[in-house]
C-alpha cells in the first residue's frame, strides 16, 4: 500500500492498541441494556430523538453524551455530576480487570459486523498510522473536548476501519470470542442486535497488539472526536491516560462497512428560492415519486456527475448537470480530481458558498443529518431546503485520505455505527 510515495511500512508506525477497564451498565439496575443505548451523539435527531432517548430510561447514556442545560460549561458540569452519581450508585460499574473487546452488531437483513474496541494509542505528528479524511467543525471539537475535560471519560468509540486479510491473529481472536457467551447481548430499537466479550487472556492480547501494529486505520466515523484527543492530549503532560482515545477497529476485508450519505438542512433558505438560485447554471427537474424512487433516481444521476436532491415544498426537485464553467470558476483547483468532482466539494464550493451563500459554519443556518426520511420531515415542517445526497464509495474515501486529502465535512456516513452505551472509557481508572 503506498501513501504519497512512502510504503505503508515507512508511512506509518501501526496501531497501538491498549486493553482498559471498560466501564458498563449493571443490567440489574437498570430497565433494559437496549433501553440505556443510544446512536453517536451526532446521529441523534434534535430535538425529537433527544427526548425519546431521556424518556426511554432514567439512565440512558444520551444524558451523559448530550447533556441538557441553559448553558454549554452547565451541560458539561451537569454530565460530570451525572456520571459521579451512577458510578456511586453502581448504575456503571468498572470491569474487575483490564481488557479489550469483541463487538459485533448483527442487523434484521443478516448483516454482520464484528471488531476490536480498545484504547488507542495517538500517533504523533507525522505518523500516518490513523488517516482521516474529513474536515472538522471547530465549534463541534470544542464542545466534544469541554465535554470530556469535565468528565475524564471517552463515553463512545470512534470506528476505525483496517484491511487484514480475514485470516490473521486478530480476526482468529474475535471469531474464537464470539464463540463464547457474551458479557451482554441486546437488541435495540432499530433492529440491531449487539453482543461484547472480553479478552482477557494476556497471549491473546499480545497477538492482537502484534497484528495490529502492522496495520493502517481509516476513521470511518468519529473524525471530530479524533481531533478533541488529539487536542485533550497536548494539555497533558506525557505519559497520562490523555495519550490514548476509545476506538472500534473493524478489519473490513472480513466485514465490510456500508456507507451512506450526510444530508444537508439548510434552515432558512426555502426551496423556491434555492431552485430560482440554479438558474441557468445547474438542470433542475421534478421528480413526483416517493422518497425511495426519488433516491434511486437521484443514484442514476449521480452514474453520470454532479447530482443532488432538494426536498422542503412536498415534493422532489434533481438537480444535476452543473454548468463546467461555473465548477471551474468555484470549486478550488489546488486538490486531485477525485477530490474536486465530489458531491460535497460541489455543494459547499459552489452550492452552499457561491449560489446559495449559506454559512456551512453555523449551525443557525444549517445541519447535518443521517436520516434520509427525518431530513424531509423536518425541511417540510420549518420551511426549509433539505439537500439529499448519494454517498460516496468507499475506494474513494480510502485513496484520498492515503493522498493526504481531507473530504468536505461531513461527507461520509460509514456504518452500522457502535451503539453508545455498552462500553465506557473512564480516564480516572
């Protein structure tokens, strides 16, 4: 595998993967596992899913993630007071010995998904061992990072991707795990059932950290929480707790990810005035069709360039075609073109800053939301545009981040994504 012109063994130093005391739920205590999950605090849908969440269990783990209060240092404060009081109580509780572990999500279809979450050791500058390929929201990584400064813990793993081959040390680990019975299995709400085991045993350790150190990481989610390590890590002296992050690691030559798009709800801009804005410069046509075929129209589009879908008024609007010119005039020509074409550099050079002139900074103007359908339902219900797109492949994502080239934020969607809630990393143990 060559990045830049350096072999992956010059590249990079390998993955530093380090067992922990997972903190968990102690299910005698609490309603249901599946009732104290959550998704990633950015694939909550607020305020809605919020409130869903807080009603399903007094102790459900978006009240430590997205604590609720007037203002952000009382949020933070309040999710410190939160985990103390569930520590003391036994609602967590540390596991008796440090260790790594197996995670495996299974969905309705069969789909299956198993890895690796442990402690990862942060590369230093240079080291091109974990490759992102994402931009950041500044004002996201602040707030992620005076969430885990008040309260020491990593309370969700980012979900790193590697390629083994599916026969090596660590793929032999976990298919040996998950034939033991599990710490814990649920299945959650939107049909995905999770089991976690531990790996104790000191040989297995070490085969997985031997395997691992000759491996390059993707983020396939989690790129802001990468950059609050990072950021929480220069504060600290070294050696401290601080040098390593909470991580998922999937070897996905075994399991491959699926990867969805991030769609865009621009809060106020309405939809007739975005289609007057394309005049002229993109080709525009309606499509009356349910939310499925409208997607699939819009994924037919997108064979041939530039495609995107525009939904608030009730009904759907395509829009593809962009005039080259305009493209060449607005999008930047110092990136490789595999960058430059992109759905979303299209939309945030030219869409978002030229045509529309919505600040892709503010969370006032716009928000950046998994859900296909509950982007619609809410551009319907305030009045504003949603921008549906069609994700990009993963060999994409891959061979830019290996270049060194960051996608526009929010890009990519890789999943299924690990449940929040099942295993915490509390930075005091």
């Amino acid at each position: 595998m060559d990045t830049a012109g350096h072999s992956e063994a010059t590249a990079h130093r390998g993955l530093e993967l380090t067992p922990f005391r997972g903190l968990r739920y102690d299910p005698d205590r609490v309603g249901s596992l599946a009732a104290v999950t959550s998704p990633p605090y950015d694939v909550v849908v607020r305020p809605d899913g919020l409130l869903h969440l807080e009603s399903a269990d007094p102790y459900n783990i978006v009240r430590l993630i997205l604590p609720q209060a007037a203002t952000p240092t009382a949020r933070d404060e309040q999710a410190a007071r939160t985990l103390r009081r569930w520590l003391a109580e036994g609602i967590l509780t540390p596991d008796p010995e440090p260790g790594l572990y197996v995670y495996e999500q299974r969905a309705d279809d069969g789909h299956l998904q198993r890895g690796v979450i442990g402690a990862l050791r942060l590369p230093e500058p240079g080291d091109r061992s974990v490759l992102p390929h994402e931009d950041v929201m500044h004002h996201v990584v602040a707030e992620r990072a005076a969430l885990m400064r008040a309260t020491s813990a990593n309370f969700e793993p980012l979900l790193l991707t590697y390629r083994g081959d599916g026969t090596t040390p660590t793929s032999t680990t976990v298919e040996r795990a998950a034939e033991r019975p599990p710490l814990l299995a649920t299945t959650t709400e939107d049909g995905y059932r999770h089991r976690l085991w531990s790996i104790t045993d000191p040989e297995e350790i070490a085969q997985v950290r031997s395997d691992l150190s000759r491996h390059q990481a993707l983020i396939a989610d989690g790129h802001h929480r990468w950059a609050t390590y990072h950021g929480l890590r220069a504060e600290h002296p070294s050696p401290s707790p601080w040098d390593y992050g909470l991580v998922l690691l999937v070897d996905t030559a075994r399991y491959p990810l699926r990867v969805r798009a991030i769609h865009r709800l621009l809060h106020d801009l309405p939809v007739g005035d975005a289609l007057t804005a394309l005049k002229g410069h993109f080709h525009v046509s309606r499509v009356d069709a349910p939310l499925d075929e409208a997607l699939a129209t819009l994924a037919e589009a997108a064979e041939g360039g530039n495609a995107f879908l525009l939904a608030g008024d009730g009904a759907f609007h395509l829009v593809d075609r962009p005039d080259p010119e305009l493209l060449a005039r607005t999008v930047p020509a110092d990136r490789p073109e595999a960058w430059r074409t992109l759905d979303a550099t299209v939309l945030h050079s030219t869409l978002l800053a030229h045509l529309w002139h919505v600040p892709e900074d503010s969370a006032a103007h716009i928000s950046y939301i998994h859900d296909t359908a509950a982007t619609v339902e809410k551009a319907e219900r305030d009045g504003g545009t949603a921008v549906l797109l069609h994700p990009v492949r993963e060999e994409v994502v891959r061979d830019l981040a290996r270049q060194g080239v960051t996608m526009p934020r929010k890009s990519t969607s890789f999943g299924p994504k690990p449940a929040s809630g099942l295993v915490l990393r509390t930075l005091d143990l």
